[in-house]
C-alpha cells in the first residue's frame, strides 16, 4: 500500500488540471486513469492520413480560464475558418444562404425568435450557473420540459425550433423535451447569456494550434510520470478521514470523473443514499461528430464560410473545420453533428448506408461536392466504455433543484469534480479547468 495526500481518479482537464496545482503547492499526488491514453473527453488523432480533433476542440472568447491555461502551458491559437456566406434550410425546405447570425426565416418567425430569445438571456441573467437552484423561477422552471416552455413562449413552430435547436441538439444533444427549462436557462447563464449560444462565430471562435487535447497533454507532463494508465478504479473503502483507491491510501481522493462513472464504482461504505440517487438523474446526451474531408475546401470557391444549419436536416449543424495550422495541407474538411433521435436512427443503420445518409444530408447544404469527399471518420464516443456519450452530462425534468446542491458536496474525503457539474464553462473545458482548480484549492486550503 502506497501513502499518498491525493489520490485524482481521472487524467482529462479537470484531474489533471487539479493534480498539477496540488503539486505545485507541495502535496503529494498520483492520478489514476482508466484508458490508455489522458485527455478524457479530448482526443486528438490522425485517421486515414488526416489529424482530426475527435472530442471537444473549440474555444471562445469568454472562456477565460481556457484562454489562461492556454497562456501558460504555451500554446497557441488560430481563427475558424468563417469568411463567406453561411447555408440555411428553414421549415419550408428550401436552401437560403445569408451573412452573420441571424437565419433567414420569414420575418414574422425573425420576430419571434428574438423575443423569445431576450426571455432567455432575461432569465439566465438572474441565474448564477454554480447554484442555478437559487434562480427565483428555479422550481417552476424546473417542472416543466423546456420544449413545454417554448410552446408557452410562441405558437411559431420555426421559431420554437430554432430556438431548441441551440439549447437541444447543439448543446445538451438531447431532445427539448427530456430536459427541463431551468437546465435550458443554465446553459445560457454558463455560456455568459444565449447571445453567445446563437453566435457560432462567438462561441466556436478559435482553436488551438496542434489540437485541444494539447492541453491535457502538457498538463500531464508537468506531473513527471505520476498519471497511472490503464488504472480502472473500480472499488473505494473510506472513513472520515482518508480513503482507499487503487492501491493508494490517500487523506483525499478526488473523483474527475462524469457523475454517470461515480455510480460504477463501489464504495464501502456506501455514498450517501442522495449521492448515488442523484447520479441516477444524471445523463449523457447522444452526438455523433462527423469529420468529411475533401481534396480541397470547395465550399469556399462558392463564397461559403462552411457554416449550415437546419433543425429539419440530418446533420443539424456544420463548420469548416480544416486544419489551418498544418502547413501544406490544401484539403478541406468539414465537420458535422448529428443528435439525440436523428443519431439514435443513424446508428441503427449499417456503416455504409450512415455515410450515404449523411453526405446526402451535406449535399443539401454545400451541393454534390459534398457527395465525394476523400475520407469519413465518426467520432465514437457513444460506443466509449468510459463516456457512453456525449457532449456531456445533464439532469431529467425535475432534478436539477431536486439534487443540484449536492452536486459538488464532498463525502468525508471524497471529492466530485468534472465539467458535467462547472457554473460558467458548464460542459466546456473552460469548466472543468475551474472545477479542478476549485477541487485543489479546496484541499490546499484544508492542509
């Protein structure tokens, strides 16, 4: 048995962003990682001759812990890609293209969807995103589905679609009525208001020369060799003041890991009966993230930026995604999302018969160009053993005022942290960055 301060069970950004600043103030530290790889939800990867950001990638301009850890392990950014006209295909069917962030959709359905939008950012601007059940709506909102509350919002079934598509798909990748409207309300309040969420040029504004996953890269090499791969932790003994975990015997374990993997572990003795409760309340989405590249970024020779949307289509969304910071590399990529039912239907189809689909569904936005690209590759988070989905995870109707306050609540000295449970930053690396600088400074404070 090895004696250690601080056991971190998980090597993505938040337990080694946690693991880093406890060693830098003395403590002694190991972090024990199931795969074989750090990173978590962000993974990095040449696939058929092309480097591909497999998980998260991208960062905006109010991600500011992001944008410091950034700074300080050395790292570099470069623009998307957006220079030209963007592709809309609105409830009609028809294929309209437009600049900036406003959808060309009739222009009672334009009306409807900015003053259901100044709602959002009206009632997110009441919420501070870590304790989002002290909103003073936070119960009723809560009850009710949030397309339940787009309904009582506008009879505009476009508008009500636009709107969800933001929030549900895009984001949470769930569908609109699995979620309450107090969890829609906390993805805007984290976001620092829905503004942000409607402006792709805002929120998937840069990224980061070499991939995200560079972050967690060097993060782990700061810890010298002290991150344990392949170190599934399936079991914790622990009393009040110390815990048992792989081997380590620890005065804190700090648990970096989805709420969904805390339930898989076995804890002697148990968690409190509203800790393992809560958990079962606590979902992933469902998100395949679709990288298409071409010979060459054709979509530009016809004045488009790459960027499309359409809540009617199969891929809801699209961006260049080509990587600029790779000299000499001319071919052009486009990276896809397709959510919640519309993916449930995909993946119960054959590999060739999803590709036909989807370049069908690209097709519609950028023309035949679209049908012939020079490689496909679909990101399998949702076959992942230690994801099982994504983007990220999120409460059912009822449960976020329910459960939320012991979200973050320490069990003698057990700690949960990731960015499924962050305030600003929520389900971004920016929050799990803040929740493991949180979880360290917590600790440091009681040495």
């Amino acid at each position: 048995m090895n004696d250690v301060d601080v056991v971190v069970v998980g090597a993505g950004v938040t337990g080694l962003t946690a693991a880093v600043r406890l060693r830098e103030a003395g403590l002694d530290v190991v972090v024990l990682e199931a795969r074989d790889r750090v990173g978590g939800r962000l993974l990095t990867e040449t696939v058929d001759g092309v480097r591909l950001e497999i998980g998260g990638q991208w960062v905006s301009p109010d991600q500011t812990a992001l944008l410091a850890m950034i700074d300080e392990l050395g790292l570099t950014t470069y623009p998307r890609y957006r220079s030209g006209e963007s592709v809309y295909i609105g409830r009609d069917g028809v294929r309209k293209t437009f600049h900036g962030d406003a959808f060309p959709v009739p222009a009672e359905t334009a009306v409807e969807i900015k003053r259901v939008a100044a709602e959002l950012d009206r009632l997110a601007a009441q919420m501070d995103p870590l304790v989002p059940w002290d909103h003073p709506l936070a119960v009723e909102l809560d009850q009710m589905s949030f397309a339940h509350w787009l309904s009582s919002q506008t009879s505009d079934q476009e508008a009500r679609d636009n709107i969800g598509l933001y929030i549900g798909p895009a984001m949470l990748t769930k569908p609109a009525h699995t979620f309450s409207a107090l969890s829609a309300v906390l993805m805007a309040a984290s976001a620092g208001g829905f503004a942000h969420l409607l402006d792709a040029d805002f929120i998937l504004d840069r990224r980061v020369d070499g991939g995200l996953q560079e972050v967690p890269l060097r993060l782990a090499a700061r810890l010298e060799g002290l991150v344990r791969l392949s170190t599934p932790v399936d079991q914790i003994s622990w009393d009040g003041t110390s815990a048992v975990a792989g081997g380590y015997r620890a005065r804190h374990v700090v648990l970096a890991v989805p709420p969904t993997l805390v339930n898989r572990i076995r804890f002697a003795p148990a968690l409190p009966p509203v800790q393992a409760q809560m958990r079962q309340h606590q979902s992933f989405g469902l998100v395949v993230k679709l990288h298409i590249t071409y010979e060459t970024p054709f979509w530009r020779e016809e004045g488009l930026s790459g960027t499309a949307f359409s809540p009617y289509a199969l891929v809801h969304e699209a961006y260049d995604n080509s990587n600029e910071d790779v000299a000499g590399d001319d071919r052009g990529i486009l990276v896809g999302f397709v959510s919640d039912v519309r993916a449930d239907a995909l993946l119960a189809l054959d590999a060739g018969t999803r590709r036909e689909e989807v370049l069908t569904s690209l097709a519609a936005y950028y023309g035949p160009g679209a049908l012939s690209p020079v490689a496909y590759y679909e990101s399998p988070w949702q076959s992942d053993e230690w994801t099982a989905g994504a983007f990220g995870t999120s409460f059912d109707i009822g449960s976020l005022t329910r459960y939320g306050r012991h979200l973050r609540t320490p069990v003698g000295p057990l700690s949960f942290v990731s960015s499924d449970v962050a305030g600003l930053g929520f389900q971004h690396v920016d929050g799990a960055i803040r929740m493991g600088e949180a979880a360290a400074a917590a600790i440091v404070e009681q040495r």
